[in-house]
C-alpha cells in the first residue's frame, strides 16, 4: 500500500503542475504548445484531461477499475505527447520526462491491479 501511495503521490504532483500550467496557459506551456504543433486551447484540454486523471488515480485506491482506466488514458495522452514531440522534430533526450512518467504510470497500473 506504501507504494501505491508514493506512485500517486508522486503522479499527483507531477500531473497537476503539468496539468494547471496548460489550463491556465502560461507562457511556457503556451511556447510548448506551439513548438509541438498545438494551439493553446488544445493544451487546455489535454491540462483539464491530466487534471481529471489525477483524480482517477485516487479513485483507484477503492475502485481498481477506475485506477486501470486512468493509467490506461495516461499512458495513451503519454505515447501522444511522445509522437507529438518527435514529430516536432525534438531529439530523444526531450523524451526522457515522457519516458519516465510512462514508468512510473506503468509502476502505478502494477501496484493497483
């Protein structure tokens, strides 16, 4: 159970700044947004929808479907955001946050099922 709750915790934090930055359209987010051929509004809604999945990963400590489901949905936003990376022409180092939240994502989908 302790590492079902550090792999959330960590999730949980990790997603949400990720998540607010692009609701909330800061510049960086918006600078990414751009350089991976997205427009702000689009970012917003991959923000509200990592946002929404942290709350998924919670509900996953009572209800493993909901748990699954989530990291399911992380791990598809993630091969997206990897796709989206390399199609923007970025070289595999700019991987390695994508590549380390799937892992961890990955490790969260163990423990909960």
């Amino acid at each position: 159970m302790i590492a079902l709750f550090v792999l959330t915790s960590i999730l949980a934090v990790w997603f949400v700044l990720l998540g607010a930055g692009k609701v909330l359209g800061l510049p960086a987010m918006a600078e990414r947004a751009a350089h991976v051929g997205f427009t702000v509004g689009g970012y917003r809604i991959i923000g509200l929808l990592e946002l929404a999945g942290v709350l998924g990963l919670f509900v996953g400590w009572t209800v493993v479907s909901v748990g699954v489901a989530t990291a399911a949905g992380f791990l598809l936003l993630l091969t997206g955001a990897a796709l989206a990376h390399l199609r923007a022409g970025d070289r595999p180092p700019a991987l390695v946050p994508v590549i380390v939240s799937a892992a961890l994502v990955a490790g969260y989908l163990t423990v909960v099922l």
